[in-house]
C-alpha cells in the first residue's frame, strides 16, 4: 500500500531561472498532495544559499551554480547535491534594443561598445547569473581579441538588473541561460562554445575567467573561476518536512521534471550526486544508477 507523505509545508528556494518550471512542478505537486502549502521563493543562487546557512526556513534549495551548495554548506548544512540540468549563456535582446535589426554572432561585441548600449546582468555577488556574465565577457575579449573590451563595458556599458530596472532592461542586452521561448518576444545570438560555459572540453578555457564575490561570513571573498553550468538541488540538513522534501525532489527527477525542464530551455542531466552519496534518500537513489 503506498504511503503518501503527511501533510505540511514545503519552503522552496531557487534561482529564478527554474521559476518557469517550478511553478508548473508546484501545480502537480499540489494535486498530488492537496493538503500541502508550498511556499516559493525564486532568487539568487549565491544570496538564497548564504541565507540558508544563516537559517532560513528551506525544505528544497535549488541552485543555478552547484559549487555554492559544496563549496559553502557542505558539510554543516547539506551532504549532498544533486546535479540536475545544464545550460549554456547566450546573449537576449529586444526589438528595440539599439542596432537590433544589424546585430549578429560576428560584431556583437562591438555593438555592445556603441554610445547609449547597455548589457544588463544580476549583480555578481548574488547570482550565478551575474557572474558569469562577467567571465563570459573576460573570454570574449580574449576569443575575439578585443583589448580592453571587459573593463570597456564594465566602466561604459555595465547596468545592473534587478525587479525595479527589469522593464528598462528591455531596451538593452543581456547574457542569460539558454534559448528564450519563442513565444516570449526576445531575439537572441548563439555565443561560441569556446566562451558560453556549456562545454566540459573547454573547461581549462573557462578557468582563465575568474570573478570575485563575497564569502558567507562577513569580510570574506572567494575566488570563482569559469566552468560549464551545472545546476544543483539539495534537501538542507535542518530542512523540515523531509518525507515531502522526498516527494518533491523525486518529482522534479522524474520524467514529468524532465519535460518541464526542457520547456524552458534547460538540458536535463542524467542526475549525479557530489557529496554523500548514501546520504540520499533512497527513493532518490534510483535515479543515481
């Protein structure tokens, strides 16, 4: 006889990237589960982890960059992180971004050089997103050999994004994760493999980008090197409502999680664990083999 999970609450943090699909997961969790009351809570990566290991209430924590569930909760907050997806970084724009009908995956770089252009990115010290924007600008100059051509948009053409400035952004351009869907307006340009962090054969490339944000703990900096994109997702050590925390994570791992996540534009992974592997939970397992 199956045994389904009591009911509860589920605190679910996750890069905004995956909102799109977590919602849609959220919706047949709850019709699974009809007495469960799931609060979402879509953010930066590196932000939602330090307030995780601050005490935040977190039953799931899904992360657009793995390394900062390892590297930062293991082994006081987390034992294990599952990778789940990868992606690559292309460059988003709008009609009416500036030249967007003469823009292309040649000259895009001296496009984003031109007086009133902007490229828009979360602030590096608080999403994945944000920071490699950056390194994939540091490869860029060297890829295209542009001297000068990081600090030139950094000091000239550097806006950051958040909530408020997400309309003006528009107007602009923006290194984001993967194929926009086509029904969302925006035009975009494939950036080479060489510089768009997607593959593991050009990581000791990727590497030569490096980024620095701030640690956990106040005062701290840590040191980011460039490397493909792998997202992450974890049940934290004080996640309350583990048998649900289960469910939920077997949902996304499932082939329903899967679809959704190629909807919008991820690339689902055979899922691999790093950490302790046999301290996760055993109705996850099988999708470990």
């Amino acid at each position: 006889m199956k045994q389904n999970p009591p009911p509860g609450r589920l605190s679910i943090l996750h890069a905004g990237s995956l909102s799109a699909a977590f919602v849609e997961i959220n919706r047949e969790f709850q019709r699974r589960y009809p007495d469960t009351e799931i609060a979402d809570e879509p953010g930066g990566s590196a932000n939602l982890v330090r307030d995780v290991i601050k005490g935040k209430e977190c039953s799931i924590l899904a992360s657009a960059d793995y390394n900062l569930i390892s590297r930062w909760m293991f082994p006081d907050s987390a034992d294990w992180c599952i990778l789940f997806a990868a992606n690559q970084m292309v460059l988003r724009y709008s009609g009416e971004s500036p030249y967007a009908g003469q823009v292309n995956d040649g000259n895009w770089p001296a496009v984003l050089q031109q007086d009133g252009v902007y490229l828009w990115h979360p602030d590096a010290d608080g999403d994945p997103g944000g920071y490699r924007a950056l390194m994939v600008l540091q490869l860029a100059e060297q890829y295209y050999k542009e001297p000068d051509f990081y600090n030139k948009i950094m000091t000239d053409h550097s806006k950051i994004l958040n909530r408020s400035t997400m309309q003006e952004s528009k107007s602009g351009y923006m290194f984001s994760y993967g194929i926009p869907p086509a029904d969302s307006g925006m035009k975009y340009i494939l950036l080479p493999e060489e510089i768009n962090l997607s593959k593991s054969n050009y990581k000791d490339n990727y590497a030569e980008a490096v980024v620095k944000i701030s640690g956990v703990k106040d005062g701290e900096s840590i040191t980011l090197r460039g490397e493909p994109i792998l997202f992450g997702v974890t049940i934290p050590r004080n996640s309350v409502n583990q048998a649900l925390a289960v469910e939920w994570l077997h949902l996304l791992l499932s082939a329903t999680g899967v679809i959704l996540l190629e909807r919008i534009g991820m690339k689902p992974l055979k899922p691999v664990v790093i950490g302790k592997s046999g301290k996760v939970p055993e109705k996850l397992q099988k999708y470990l083999k």
